[in-house]
C-alpha cells in the first residue's frame, strides 16, 4: 500500500511537469505541445507478481495546427497545413519547428525567433543588405536590393520545408524535433507557407489547467493513501505490544 502510494504521488509530479511546461509555452510561436499517459506496470520481486504501479510517460506531441496570426511583417512565416521548417540545431545537425518568427542576424543569417539558423538548399541561408523581401508559398527568397526598383527582384534562396511520416518524429528537450533515427528529412514541393503570419501554440490553456487541478488531487489523494498506510503500521505496531 506504501509502494503504490508513494510510486504513484511521484508519478504524478512528473505528469504535473510536463503539464505546467505546456503551460508555460502557451504564448510560445509554434509550440507542439507535449502529451503524456499513463499505464499499468508489473512490479518484480518476491511472491506473486500480482502488484502493479501506474507509470507516466510521454507518447509523443500533439500535431494540431496554432491559431493564425496576421502580422503583416515580411519575415513572420506560417506553414500552412502540414510541415516544418528545417533549422541548425544547437549540435551543428539538422532539426525542425514549427516557429516562423523569423530575423537577420550576424552577417546577413536567417534564424528564428529562438536563434536557430534557418536551413536552405545548400545549408544555412544568408541574405544580402535589401530594400524588401519576399517569401514565396514554396518558400522561395526573393529581395530588391539596395537602391533598386520595384522590379528588380533577385531570388537568392529557398527555405527548406520538410513533411516526414509523423510517426518517425520525437521531440528533443531543446523542442525541436529530429527524425528517431538521426537521418534528415528530404525537402517536400507540397509544404505551403503564408507570409505575414506566425502560428501559435497549439496548447489548450483551459484544458491543461484542468488537467493540472486533476494531478493534483491525485497526488494529494496517493500522499493521504501513503499516511493511512503508516497510521495502519503504527496501529499494528500497538497491537503487538499489548500481546
């Protein structure tokens, strides 16, 4: 009684984590928010393998779409429908988002709102000092450089935009997601962004609070389970004495 008491108010603390985790990125641009489950596990050990213990584990991501936001910036980029956008992650390998709040850094890179380099055909893309940018639905990169008219566009880049199998993802703890066996996702003709929109977090703030208020009664319920069972020890304990 002791041991499903205490492993199941521990498991609860870790469901509780990843829940207030999901909250915190309520507002963050593209979050996919983090699932998680529970399930029965055997416990071994001596005797008969009757006793059980609940586990907390995360099966994967939700792949709903965020809500739209129009911003009208030249550099907000929302994947419309399905896809990512393929960046740099921190390790120098390839990884991918959902976040199109995109910027010019050092030497004319292109990286997103959480400083990852955005990736191109031929690695990460640079762009040159321009009047105006333009970002087509494939992707393309098209500027009017300094000084010039309206017409003179220039194509100096594609973004790459990748729509692997959902179920050869997982999410990193850097919350970027990276193909399970390390390999990169071939760029798909069939990914479409929107210009001059970002796309929010696909967390449900309400549903996640309640989901937190149900943890926690749980936990509190498991911890009440775990001094009941000390107050029956105790109570055996007296009986003893008195034989």
């Amino acid at each position: 009684m002791l041991y499903v008491g205490m492993s199941g108010a521990r498991q609860r603390m870790l469901a509780l984590r990843s829940v207030n985790h999901n909250l915190a990125n309520v507002t963050t641009i593209g979050f996919r928010e983090d699932l998680n489950q529970f399930r029965s596990m055997p416990v071994f050990g001596p005797g008969h393998p009757s006793r059980v213990y609940a586990m907390d584990e995360r099966p994967g991501i939700s792949f709903s779409q965020g809500p739209l936001q129009h911003t009208g910036r030249d550099l907000d980029l929302a994947i419309d429908g399905e896809g990512w956008f393929a960046v740099q992650a921190a390790d120098g390998g390839e990884a991918y988002t959902r976040r199109g709040d995109l910027a010019i850094g050092a030497g004319g890179l292109l990286m997103t709102g959480g400083g990852h380099l955005v990736m191109g055909d031929n690695g990460p893309i640079a762009l040159p000092p321009a009047e105006s940018i333009t970002v087509g639905k494939d992707g393309t990169i098209s500027i009017r450089p300094m000084g010039q008219s309206a017409q003179a566009l220039v194509e100096v880049g594609r973004i790459k935009l990748v729509n692997p199998p959902r179920e050869t993802l997982e999410k990193g703890e850097d919350g970027l997601v990276r193909l399970r066996d390390g390999a990169f996702a071939t760029p798909d003709i069939n990914v479409r962004l929107q210009q001059g929109a970002l796309e929010g977090s696909n967390v449900n703030a309400v549903a996640a609070m309640v989901e937190m208020i149900n943890l926690q009664r749980q936990y509190e319920m498991q911890v009440k389970m775990m001094k009941t069972a000390n107050d029956n020890a105790e109570a055996a304990e007296s009986l003893l004495r008195v034989g």
